[in-house]
C-alpha cells in the first residue's frame, strides 16, 4: 500500500473520531451507535478516495479535489440522513481539504 493512501487513511479515520465525538455532543449524547459508526465510517471513506494515486498538481487544484471529493462522500452520509446534519456534511468538505493539504504540504508523503 503507498505510503499517501496509509496516511489518508490514518488521517480519515483519526478526523472521524473528531467528527464523531462532534455529532455525539451536539446530539446531546444521545447519537445512535450506527449513526456515530456510519460517520466515522463515511470519514474514512473521505481519506480512501483523498489518499488514491491521483496524478501530480498544483496544491490549489488539489485542495479543490480535496474539497470535491469531500463534498462527495459526504453528500451520501447526508442524504441517508434525510438531510437532517448539514454540520456534518460542511464538515466533510473541509475534513476534504485537510486531508488533501496535509498529503501535498510537501508534495511528498513520509515514510510510515
């Protein structure tokens, strides 16, 4: 596995339990465990898509990607919701971004 979709992953699934523990605190703690799965889930899906072998870029054409791909994956966790957690799904976008500005910070990913 390429060292940037293991740390994509790595950062999606960690973002996730960000996500989650949001969600949960906004729920009043009262989030389901499929729900706080299904997101965390949908997070680490965000990283598997940010962290593919796309071809090289420029770093604002892969923020935008980043933003793209992010608003993707999100929109199906959102819909499922029957659009009940636009946090979530703007959180998606950004979590996006993050993910693909942390891979191409140097355009190279280190060794994990």
């Amino acid at each position: 596995m390429k060292n940037r979709m293991k740390a994509a992953l790595i950062g999606g699934a960690l973002l996730g339990i960000v996500c989650v523990v949001g969600a949960y605190v906004r729920s009043g703690f009262s989030a389901t465990p499929v729900f706080v799965f299904s997101l965390w889930y949908n997070r680490v899906i965000i990283g598997l898509v940010v962290g593919a072998p796309w071809g090289e870029t420029v770093r604002n054409k892969a923020l935008l990607r980043g933003a793209l791909l992010g608003l993707l994956v999100s929109f199906a966790f959102y819909s499922t919701t029957e659009f009940q957690d636009p946090i979530s799904f703007v959180a998606g976008i950004v979590y996006g971004v993050l993910l693909e500005g942390w891979l191409s910070r140097t355009g190279k990913t280190r060794k994990l």
